[in-house]
C-alpha cells in the first residue's frame, strides 16, 4: 500500500497534465515525474516501498491493456476499407524490419530495439505498454522507447500538416499517412485535425486500426520468449503450455474488443473508459519511473533515439510511397 499511494499521488498530477499538454500525455509525463521524484526523494526509492511499484508496474499495466480493447471494433477496420490495409501492413513490416536491421548496425540490441520498433510501428506508449507487459522488458528499455516516441510525435504534429499541404495531398491521403506515421492517439488527432475535419477523422479510424495488430504482434512476442525460455532451461523438451504462450491480459484485450464490436459497451462510457486506460498506463509508468536509475540510462546513449529517428523517417517515406503505388 505504501508505495500505491506515491505512484497514486504522482499520477494525480501527471494525467491532469497530459489532458493540458495531449501531445506529451499523461503516460510519459508520468514516467518523467516518477524518475525526478526519486532522485530528489530518495526515501522513494525505499525497499518498504518496492513492492507497491512492483504490483503498479505489472498488473496495473497488464489491466490498461484490457481497457484499451473497449476503444476498438471490428466496424472500425470495416470503415477503413481494403485500400488503407496495405498501407497500414507495409509500414508496420518496414518499421519491424527495419528496427532489426538498423539496431543491429547501431548496436541497440535486446529490449529497447524491440520496444522502439513495435512503438513506431503500432500505437506508441500503448504498444510499447502491452510489449513490455508481455516480455519483461527492462525499465531503461521503457523509459527509451517512451522518450523517441514522444521526441518524434512532436515533430511530427509539427511539420506534418505544412508537409501535406505543401504536396497537396486530400484529407483522406492526408489522414491515412498521419495515421499511419504517427504513434500516440493524441499526437495523430493533434495532426489530423490540424489538417483538416475530414483528415482529422480518417487519421483516427486509421490509427484505431492499427492498434488491433497489438493482438498478433504480442502474442509472437510472448511465443518467442517462452521458446528462448523453454530452450536455454533443463527442461528444454517439455511442451509449453498455451497458458504460457497467451497471457491473460491479451485475452482480456480480445474480449473488450469483442464487446464492443458486438455494441455490450455502451458509447457513453467510451471517455470514461478511455481515461481509465490513460489512468492505469500513466501510474505503471509512474512505477517504473520510480524504480529507475538514472545510471540504466546514461549506458545506452544517443543510439536508441538514432534508431527511432531512422524508423520514424522510412515509416513516413513508405507510407507516402505505398500510397502512390
């Protein structure tokens, strides 16, 4: 309980301000607020306090998983029609094979290669939170991803609009690209509506969209590392169970997803919910924030935000490409 209540107090004031500021949002002003707050308040970095972390950092974030699904239908992927599919499927290979690649040539290895890659290539903070969930990753590795997403998404509201206007594109080819090239919800509506209504509505629907690939994308990820496990144990040769291989909370994010398809969650409650999936993803990150040395990420240097700004260039060049195919 004693540590709850610090990550409790600190989400308190870091939802509030990413409602204020939408293109930082809550989630990483929580983790930024949690790393300042244990290095000013070391007392907050306590053992008594480690378990209350430990508890906000894994099923708090597991649960913000299962509220993200009741914002997804399958009327949406409907709505964006067989044209928009093989964009969004091209740039999501590009940004995943991409992160392999040129974090291999950059050295950016393990954890944050992967996080940094399914965040470009899926939805931001929430891919980066239903990734880390699934595999374990370090806490320096989540606190990497987060800062390239977010340096990124900033950039991008910022020179996207003037971009599509520049080369002339329709708010529907307009919509399409910032939903696709954009990571955080709140970054792609900032763009979108800037452009236009009609842009402003596409972009969403499309990046809607693309967060149901956190379905395949998760459960691979969950599969690999239940093979690397199984193989460098003893028990190397026994099966693994599908209890294992499909954890619980991507489950939960299939049934919200289907509960909403099937019109069981009411539209009413859709900003309530989704500012409990923001509540719930910003206090796991608060907790990984507090529990965070800032020697972890001082090791890496410059090279993991190198590799988001050479994904977040091929995402955006190949999107504008596959859609002139």
């Amino acid at each position: 309980m004693p540590g709850l209540l610090v990550v409790l107090v600190l989400t308190g004031a870091a939802v509030p301000l990413g409602r204020l500021v939408p293109v930082v949002g809550g989630p990483v002003f929580g983790i930024v607020l949690g790393v300042l707050a244990g290095v000013a308040i070391p007392v907050l970095r306590g053992e008594r306090l480690r378990p209350g972390y430990e508890f906000a950092s894994k099923n708090l974030l597991q649960l913000s998983i299962v509220v993200l699904g009741t914002g997804l239908s399958l009327q949406q992927v409907v709505r964006v029609g067989g044209g928009s599919l093989p964009v969004m499927l091209g740039t999501l290979a590009i940004a995943l094979g991409g992160a392999w690649l040129f974090g291999r040539l950059l050295g950016v290895r393990g954890d944050t290669q992967t996080l940094i890659g399914i965040g470009t290539a899926i939805c931001g903070a929430s891919a980066i939170a239903a990734a880390s969930a699934a595999i374990g990753a370090k806490r320096s590795s989540v606190a990497y991803a987060l800062a390239t997403i977010f340096t990124f998404n900033v950039v991008a509201v910022l020179l996207f609009p003037p971009l599509g206007h520049l080369l002339g594109m329709s708010p529907d080819a307009f919509g399409l690209w910032a939903g696709t090239a954009i990571n955080d919800t709140s970054s792609v509506v900032a763009a979108g509506y800037a452009y236009s209504q009609q842009a402003g509505d596409q972009a969403l629907v499309v990046k809607l969209t693309r967060s149901l690939m956190l379905v395949p994308i998760v459960l691979g990820l969950v599969i690999l590392k239940s093979r690397r496990e199984a193989r460098s144990s003893s028990a190397g040769g026994r099966k693994l169970s599908w209890r294992r291989m499909v954890p619980l909370f991507l489950i939960g994010f299939i049934a919200a997803a289907a509960l909403r398809s099937a019109g069981l969650v009411p539209a009413g409650w859709q900003a309530g919910l989704s500012l409990a999936g923001t509540v719930l993803i910003t206090a796991a990150l608060v907790a990984i924030g507090l529990s965070l040395r800032p020697a972890e990420l001082r090791q890496a240097g410059p090279r993991p935000l190198l590799l988001g700004a050479v994904l977040w260039i091929c995402v955006a060049a190949s999107s504008l490409l596959l859609q002139g195919l």
